[in-house]
C-alpha cells in the first residue's frame, strides 16, 4: 500500500520552471513503478512520464521530452518532475502515480495516485 501527495505547484511565467515533489509512505516503496499524468479542464488524463521501479529507466510523452526529467529518491520516499521551458499547453492539474514493479504509460494501469497539484502557466 502507497500513499501519495504531490506538492510544489502554483502559477509561472511561460519559460520559467517548476518542480513538483510527490511524498510517498507505505512499505515497499522502492518496488514501486511510478509516473506524472495531468488533465486540463475539459480533456482526458494525458500521461507525461514515467519511472521504472529502480529508477534504471524513463519515458515521456513527446511533448515534453528534452523539457520535463522524472526521478525517484528511495531514501527519500519521494519522486520528482523537474519542469523546464514551460509553456502555457502545460497548464493542468499534475498527479503522481504508482503501481507495483511494472512501468506503464497508461492511467488505468495504476491503482495509486495522489491528489493532484495545479500548475498554471502564463504567456
């Protein structure tokens, strides 16, 4: 069992940077794949990226990758999205996911997630 809550979001300028932290507590959490979604007013859950179990390896959407890096601090029980070159497209709700061992892309795929953070960025 993972619980978890994301923090860090709030209103930046287009081309500024945030980074969103996102607390986990639970047994286990270093068995954990994780990954950032976010849903604007009005669209389906996207997915952004994501983070293999041993943090060996990740992957992003295509429309944030070379802007966005995802990393996972098991000593820290606590995940990050560094958010660079932000656009006004960005502005969503971001959430952090987990699910046990195995990375996946898709929102249905985990049973874990948080409450979720508003990022608003203006032009």
């Amino acid at each position: 069992q993972v619980q978890l809550v994301e923090s860090g979001g709030g209103l930046v300028q287009a081309g500024g940077s945030l980074r969103l932290s996102c607390a986990a507590s639970g047994r286990s959490f270093s068995n954990y794949a994780m990954g950032w979604f976010r849903q604007a007013p009005g669209k389906e859950r996207e997915f952004v990226a994501a983070i293999t179990w041993n943090g060996g390896s990740t992957q992003y959407s295509s429309s944030v990758k070379g802007r966005f890096t995802i990393s996972k601090y098991d000593a820290r029980n606590t995940m990050y999205l560094q958010m660079n070159f932000l656009k006004p497209e960005d502005t969503s709700v971001y959430y952090c996911a987990a699910r046990p061992w195995i990375t996946s892309t898709f929102s249905s795929d985990y049973n874990y997630w948080g409450q979720g953070t508003q990022v608003t960025v203006s032009s």
